[in-house]
C-alpha cells in the first residue's frame, strides 16, 4: 500500500487488540483516536489521497481553497472536543455572540439590512431584541414567529412521530407565513439542514432549532475555520493520529470485508490483508451498503432508501476589497450565505468570497458560464463595492452528495453505531446520531462506534467521557 504513516511504535504486540477504521473523514478520525487512546493497534484507511471526508481543501494555484464553507455552533459540543483533541480549536473560533447579517436584495434603501443575534438574556429572551427589531418581517409576523418557537421548543424530540411530519406543513400550522419561512426559518434551516422546511423532517428541524436556538443563550454562536479545513482535517489530524500510534493509509480503497471464522475479521486492500478484532465502517452510506457482509443489519436494502442532497459552492476572486463583514445571508436573491476567504486562501491581493448554496438541486449541473451569469449581477445588488471591481477568478465545487437527504421518515432508516455482527460498527454522520449531516454528526457518530467498540473488547472508556459527555 501506498502513503502509510506508520510510527514505530505501532507494532503487533501480544494481547493488544486490533482495529480497523475505514474511512478517514471527521467519523473514521474520531473513532480511530478513541480506540488508540484507549490501547487498540488502530489502522485507518482512506482511498483519497487525503483525510476530511468532505471537509477538505485543495490548491487553485497560489489560493489553497475549501471545497465549501463549513461552519459550527457552540452547541456543536462533540466537534468542539474533536478540536481540542487535534489542538485546532484555536484556529476556528466561535464569535463572542450570536451576530448574522441578513441583506434583502429587494428591500427599500435603508432597511436591506437586518441581523439576527442574541442578547445574554435567558432562553427565549435572548432573541427577542433580535425579533422584534428584524426589518424582514412585519410586526404580525414577528409575533406568529416568537408564538411557533415557544410551540417548537414544546416538542418532545424522543417522539418518533416527528421524523415523519415535514417541517413546512407544521409552520404553516403555526401561523408562519411564506415570507417568514424565507426570511427566518428557511436561512436557517437550509444552511444547518440542506433542505427547505418543506421537504425536511419535522424530528430534524425540531433538533435544530430546539438545540441551537432555544437551549442555552449562546447556542447558536458561529464558529469557523480561519485557516483552510485540510489544516483541521488533514494536517492536524494526522498529527493526532501519528501521536495515537495510529498506522494511517490514504489512496488504499477497502474491497471487501468479511469474518474470518474465529471471533476475527479480514479487511481486503489491493497487495493486503489485514485482520483485525474490530472493524468500524465510517464510509458513506451507500459504500456502507456494498462492504456489508451479510447478515450485518436486518435490512441493509434500507441505506439504498436513504437520499442525497447537493451544495454548491461558487467562488469569486475580486480585485479589491467589495464586503467589509465576514460574512452575510441574503435574502430576495439566489445567494445564500457569502464568506470572505480572503486571508484563509493565501489571496495578498484582492478579496476572496465563497458563496455557500445548500439545497442546490436545480444549480449542482449549470455550467460555469451559467452560474457565473447568475451570480455575478447578484453580488453586485448586495454589495455595492462589487459594481466597479475587476473580477480575477470564478469558479465552483460541487459536492452532489453532500449530506443525506433529511426527509421526513428518513429517521427509520439511519442505522445505530452496532451491527447485528460482533465487532463491526457503523458510524458517518448518516448513522442515528439525532442530528441532520453535519460536522457535529460525524463525530458523534465516531465516539458512538468507539464507545460501543470498545465496550465489546472489555476496554476502559475512561477517556471517552469528555467526548460522551459532549456528544
């Protein structure tokens, strides 16, 4: 095999159990520096040349660029710890406070801007400074809204009859206007969930918002990546990983997995076969479906079941300075959320945007011409400093399998961190984590595989407390 970070003292050891993870994004990681904390010989594969899953970056020349903008929230716990635990937190702060800027494209001169933030008041108090001075939306509908979020946060999320409602039919319901659901629950909800409220799960949405909005006054404070993600993901990781005496492995794709016969697994690369006393299957849920051997989960057809949803990053290269925030939500405009990535690239000249389009069904095909045609004259309407500025640079990634699909009923089919196999475990932020696909689900969904891993082999999980407290 290729690319192997192998440290010296990785070597077999009498009596030291073997593990397998195979996958390296956000869940392979975790559960790989779980179990090696706790003694395991770890190998991690990854096909990829590199480590992050979906969070990545790569070169476009001098820029180093983010295949798309990820962000997280102080509730976020569980990847918060899996900062910390590859020493980034530093690198990819929280903001003191709750702070958005919402633009309206096609409001009237001096009310395009609006801001959703928090106050340190208690749980709801802490919006409703925010609500009540929101120029998006009319007294009225102010009103209706703070009356569903008091109606939302009474939802028992244990109730499985949630994950078959859809989000949009409940806000309807409770009085929420088609201009509410745009202007508040919809700038929310398809960033965090990369669907609309019609066409999410109710138990999903309800999470969400419940969680981020209506827990704990900072909640939903925004923490980003100042530097690209493969310095979190890649870099720093595999640092953690070398420190763990984890033998790691990219550009090695996994062709089947099977047991052995004696309590044992077999793990198949091309030139290797590996074996192990535990395997965790932290791959997409589709790749999930075809290493499964039979016999794994009672009906393995149901991950088939389980949809896609696409993001859309478009990337634009000015010649100079057009926005003077980090960043900003739009509104009245395809745009949806605009970073500047200007000092996280390496770009010394000029300023770098990244637009972030979830839910991106009808764009993820466009040519680039097309996409550049739409999205430059809407940059323009939001940002006035863009009318008179040299563009350098456009381009875009496209993840067409970005996150699941989070669609009423899809709760049923995300299966939990054990298997009906003894010693194989499933995590990926697809897997029963409670929370839609985001960074924070992936890594739950690490720490559950390792937990339940590592109960099996009769190891101490002491050291996972920090990391199950927090997910």
């Amino acid at each position: 095999m290729s690319d192997v970070t192998q440290p010296a003292d990785t070597a077999d050891r009498p009596g030291t159990a073997a593990a397998v993870v195979v996958g390296g994004g956000l869940a392979g990681i975790t559960a790989a520096l779980a179990l090696a904390d706790a003694g395991v010989r770890v190998t991690l594969l990854e096909g990829r040349p590199r480590l992050g899953g979906l969070a990545f970056s790569f070169q476009r020349g001098d820029l180093t660029v983010d295949n798309g903008q990820h962000v997280y929230l102080r509730c976020c716990t569980a990847y918060r710890w899996f900062l910390d635990r590859v020493e980034g937190a530093s690198l990819a702060p929280l903001q003191d406070r709750l702070d958005v800027p919402v633009l309206d494209a096609e409001a009237k001169p001096g009310r395009r801007l609006g801001r959703i933030g928090r106050t340190a008041l208690p749980v709801p108090l802490h919006l409703a400074k925010s609500l009540a001075t929101y120029p998006h939306l009319s007294l009225a509908e102010r009103a209706k809204v703070g009356r569903a979020a008091l109606a939302l946060k009474g939802l028992d999320l244990a109730d499985p009859a949630l994950d078959a409602q859809n989000f949009g039919s409940w806000l309807a319901a409770h009085g929420q206007s088609e201009r509410a659901v745009e202007a508040l629950w919809d700038l929310v909800g398809v960033a965090t969930l990369n669907a609309v409220a019609k066409d999410s799960s109710l138990g999903l949405a309800a999470m969400v918002f419940k969680t981020g909005l209506l827990s704990d006054p900072g909640a939903a404070d925004i923490g980003w990546a100042r530097v690209p993600l493969g310095e979190l993901h890649d870099t720093l990781a595999r640092k953690a990983l070398d420190s763990a005496g984890v033998r790691t492995e990219v550009r090695t794709r996994v062709t089947s997995i099977s047991p052995n016969g004696n309590g044992r697994w077999r793990v198949q690369v091309p030139g290797e076969t590996l074996e192990a006393d535990t395997v965790v299957l932290a791959v997409p849920h589709r790749e999930a479906h075809d290493l499964l051997p039979a016999g794994a989960l009672d009906a393995p057809e149901r991950l088939l079941d389980i949809g896609t949803a696409p993001i859309l990053n478009v990337h634009v290269v000015y010649d100079r300075k057009v926005l003077t925030r980090p960043f900003f939500a739009a509104l009245g405009s395809p745009v949806q959320w605009v970073f500047d990535r200007t000092e996280a690239s390496g770009l010394r000249e000029g300023q770098y945007l990244a637009l972030s389009q979830s839910a991106a069904q009808d764009e993820i095909d466009e040519p680039v011409s097309v996409l550049r045609e739409r999205y430059l004259p809407e940059l323009e309407r939001l940002l006035p400093g863009a009318r008179g500025a040299r563009v350098t640079d456009f381009f875009v990634t496209r993840e067409r399998t970005a996150t699941f699909a989070p669609t009423p009923g899809v709760g049923r089919l995300r299966p939990g961190a054990r298997t009906k196999a003894p010693g194989l475990y499933l995590a990926g932020a697809w897997t029963a984590t409670g929370w839609p696909a985001t960074m924070e689900s992936a890594v739950r969904s690490g720490v559950s595989a390792a937990q339940a891993a590592l109960g099996a082999l009769g190891r101490p999980r002491d050291h996972l407390f920090e990391a199950e407290e927090a997910a």
